[in-house]
C-alpha cells in the first residue's frame, strides 16, 4: 500500500464498538470486497469492501471477518480470514498477508486460511442460530445490478441454514461510522492536504488554451506523488458552461479566455476520501458579474460552517431547508429571483423544495457525510453528530450566462466550532486572483 501503516488500534476499537450492539447470542459476518473485472483477462484496481476495511484494516481479496462475541471460547470470538498465498502467486501477483502481519494488520488474534471458513461456520451454525449478515443499504447504490460477496454468501448462507434467524447489520454499520474517532480525522485530513497541494499546483497552471483534460493530469501527478492511490472519485474539470452539468465527466474541452473553471476533484488516502470544489477564472480574473456570483455562494458556505451545520440538526428537514431561504435572499440580490414571487411561495408550506423557484439555480444539496465513501453511509433519520465528516457545497448554476460557481469544504462537525478541514486551502476571490497572478 502506498500510505503509511494504520495503528491497528483504530480497527481493534472499531470492532469493540460494533460488539457492543451486535444482536446477542449472533455470528456476524463480513466479506471483502470483489476485484472488478473489465473484459478479457483484465482488471481494474482492487478497491475493499468499506466495512470490512473499517474493522480490520485488511486492504486484500479475498478476505472475511467473522465474530461470535458470546462464544464460550475467547479464540473463537474474532476470527480473520485471508488467502493463503503461495510462491506462484508471490511471482504473478506480489505480496499477501501471512496470519503473522494479518494479525499485525488488524489485530485480530486468530487468522485463518479463507479455506477454512465454510467449516468453522458450519461449526458455529450449530451452536448460534442468529446470524447478521451485511448488505450496502445505502439509498443511491447500485446494487441490483451489482452482486457482491457479500451478496453470493447471503444467497448461500440463507440456502443451507434457512431456519437460522437473520438479522441487518447495515443500520448498526451506518451509525457506527457516522461518526469519526480521531485517527479516522487524521487520515480525512491527510487527504485534504494532499488535495491542497494539487489545488495549489493547478492555480499556477490553469491559463487560457488549456486543455480540461491537462488540468484534470495535474492533480493527479500531485496526488500520487503524495501517496495517494489518486482521486477519491471521477474528477468534474467543467469549464464555462460544462460548470452547470452537476456530474460533467468528458473532461475534453479548452479552457477559454474570460471563463470560469469548476473543479470537483480530491484525493483519497489510505481509503479515506476527501471531496472538493473550487471555482477559478481561466485568465486568472474574475469578471464583476462572476464575482457577484461567487461571492453570493461563498456566503452562504460560511454561512452553512459557521452557523448552521450544529450537532442534533437534521439535514435534510432543518439545514437543506434552512440554506434554501438563505440561497433565494443570494437569488434575489443577484436579479434572478423576484422578491414579491418568493414571498407568495414562503406562504405554501406544503410547497415541496423541489417544485420552488431557486432551484433552477441550485438543484443539488448541500451536504453529505464523508469518510470511507465520498458518499458515505448515515443512519436512516440522518442528523449532524459529533465528529460526522460532511461537506459543504453550495452553488449557482447560470447555464444562459455560460458559468456556474461551487464551492466546497471538508468539515468535522463539532459543538462549540466545526473544524474545517481544507481551511487552508484558497477561497477567497482576491485570494485566488492574488495567487493566480503569481503564475
């Protein structure tokens, strides 16, 4: 792995806290995650099952974590699995875990062979007959059309012991990793500033005739030299109008002289994701309509850090709504909205979001959770919790003046003063001229 040993602490205390809520008198199982193949014999790089890798660590196929917590014997309790490797496999595919560094790894005590599994589970399946397998719950997943190993073993499970009573280990997962101990801060905020210093690196790039596509390679060349494996996810480089395709992939158009740049594009590390946005002028000046603009979205990203996002607010019924008002009053100073016709939808309560005037300028939420995923798992009733990693990215979209504006941060939400990941990274309008001009 490119990023520096994980203390196998964090993973111990991970697995004590989801022991805590584990179903009584329960096995408990979780899968890595598969290698995904593209076409022929090839394959795209190995990417962990989020969970598994939250309790252990383990950042290889193959894998398998299972507990049985109220087992009468303590070494049947926590159990590791891993491929056993083999000189062949060192030759063709490199290293793999011994039980010895496993151990060392995630410090799970007992480490077996993954041909071991099926019979010590047919082994406690005779002793416990509750069983908490895992699913991804999350509400935008791709599941249906994707079939995991955690979906083939569920399938296979429920097959040979359907009298087992099953339980959902999803919702306990979700809470637990809402909120973030502090050596999950501290990776969040390796890969902050790792993302500043691609940030940093294409301010003294970005110039008229550049290509979205070059400035999309500057990042990544700063991001893996920094041990990074690379972006946190697909990076949006939309310049001009591009800016107001919300998930602009195509990355294959010039950046133009008197245009504004958006770019959503952040580094991972170590599994852990950081996201943000950053909205340039391709001359290095902004115009004083795009100043307007950016400003207005600026505003309301403080606003959102410094005031609204408090632990116990919920997201979406509470601070979404919240930012909504705040957006129309930015709307209605820049021209776009009508005062009088905002005043007459504020009186329909039971007017849905959805169907008012300010979202044909911002049609996206503001913030999610962060972590292990860029869109990282929450409870069901989602409310801001001590310590939860989300983002705050507001913006406007102008696709009829060719430009849009978003901004976005990385924060630890805190009760006394959230902690801004990226506060070191330029915001400011005169900021970004300023450095821009130093090119």
């Amino acid at each position: 792995m490119k990023y520096r040993k994980i203390p196998s602490e964090l993973f111990t205390s991970n697995r004590k806290n989801l022991v805590k809520k584990l179903p009584p008198a329960s096995i408990t199982i979780f899968h890595s995650a598969e290698i995904p193949w593209r076409c022929a014999d090839g394959s795209m790089h190995f990417i962990q099952n989020s969970d598994l890798f939250y309790l252990t660590g383990v950042d290889q196929e193959e894998s398998i974590l299972l507990l049985c917590p109220e087992h009468s014997d303590p070494e049947m309790r926590e159990i590791l699995f891993v491929r056993e490797t083999s000189d062949l496999i060192t030759i063709w595919e490199g290293h793999k875990l011994s039980k010895e560094q496993a151990t060392a790894v995630s410090g799970v005590t007992k480490v077996l062979w993954t041909t071991e599994f099926e019979p010590t589970l047919r082994r406690l399946a005779r002793e416990f007959d509750r069983i908490a397998l895992n699913y991804n719950e999350h509400t935008r997943t791709g599941a249906p059309i994707f079939y995991s190993r955690d979906d083939a073993f569920r399938k296979w499970c429920q097959d040979l012991y359907p009298d087992h009573r099953y339980e959902r280990i999803a919702p306990t997962m979700h809470e637990l990793r809402a909120q973030k101990s502090q050596p999950e801060i501290d990776l969040l905020q390796t890969a902050c500033d790792i993302t500043a210093k691609g940030f940093n690196r294409v301010l003294k790039f970005v110039e008229p005739g550049k290509m979205e596509y070059e400035v999309e390679a500057e990042f990544l060349h700063e991001f893996v030299r920094h041990g990074s494996r690379g972006f946190a996810y697909e990076p949006i480089i939309a310049s001009g109008k591009n800016a107001c395709i919300l998930h602009y992939l195509s990355n294959d158009q010039p950046c133009k002289d008197g245009d504004l740049l958006l770019m959503d594009v952040a580094a991972e590390y170590a599994n852990y994701n950081a996201d943000l946005t950053r909205t340039i002028p391709v001359n290095g000046k902004f115009t004083p309509r795009q100043r307007d603009v950016y400003n207005a979205v600026l505003r309301i990203f403080r606003l959102c850090i410094d005031e609204l996002i408090v632990p116990g607010k919920h997201m979406r019924e509470e601070y979404h709504k919240e930012v909504a008002r705040a957006m129309e009053e930015e709307l209605i100073g820049l021209g776009l909205l009508d005062a009088s016709e905002v005043a007459k939808e504020r009186e329909q309560e039971d007017l849905p979001e959805e169907g008012r005037a300010y979202r044909k300028y911002f049609m996206h939420g503001v913030s999610h959770s962060l972590g292990i995923d860029v869109h990282d798992v929450t409870p069901t009733a989602t409310e801001f919790v001590e310590n939860m990693c989300v983002t705050v990215e507001p913006g406007i979209y102008l696709p009829d003046e060719g430009f849009g504006v978003r901004l976005e941060n990385d924060i630890i939400v805190r009760t006394g003063g959230n902690l801004d990941l990226m506060a070191d990274i330029p915001i400011e309008a005169d900021e970004i001229e300023a450095l821009m001009a130093n090119r």
